[in-house]
C-alpha cells in the first residue's frame, strides 16, 4: 500500500500521457543509514514550483507520506520536471529498526 499508489501514478499521469508510452522502473538500495525505493517514470512529468490546479486531491502521495511517517519515521521526496519523467523516492531510516 505505499509503492502500489507511486507505481499507480507514474502509469497513470506519467507514461500514459506521453505519445508513444514510456517506462516505469522500481529500484530499490541499501545505504549505510536507510533503506531507499525510487519508483521512475520517463513520463510527461511536471513543473514541482508551478501551483498543481489540476482538480485532483492527491489524497493518494498524502497518505503514502502519512503512512511512512507513522509507520517507520520514513519520508516520500518526489522531483519531476516536464517532458523528463519523474522520480518518487522513499527513505527508510536503519535507526529504531530490530
């Protein structure tokens, strides 16, 4: 229920906007102090500094934020830019984990 929103997004207002399709790629890392997924898109991406009046509530990457917050003080960093694609990338801290 985290990745499944992302991966969701990137086909739906990313590749499936472009002509002629796209590419959607799930990575994963281990690091020294967290553990990262990275769910990309080679999409019509978008401007992060313009104001989003697309009448969406984006109600699904508030509550992948909500969720990684609550559950493992994890957090969601999106960064797009248009005609490129875009990549949201989860952190998980190592620290607190047994």
């Amino acid at each position: 229920m985290t990745v499944q929103p992302l991966v969701e997004n990137a086909v739906k207002y990313g590749v499936s906007k472009k002509e002629g399709g796209g590419t959607v790629s799930i990575a994963t890392r281990e690091n020294p102090d967290c553990f990262t997924i990275s769910v990309s898109d080679d999409g019509v991406g978008y401007d992060p500094s313009a104001a989003q009046e697309d009448g969406r509530t984006h109600i699904g990457i508030d509550n992948v934020r909500a969720r990684l917050a609550a559950m493992c003080h994890g957090s969601l960093y999106i960064k797009s830019r248009p005609n490129a694609g875009t990549t949201a990338t989860i952190t998980i801290p190592k620290e607190g984990m047994e």
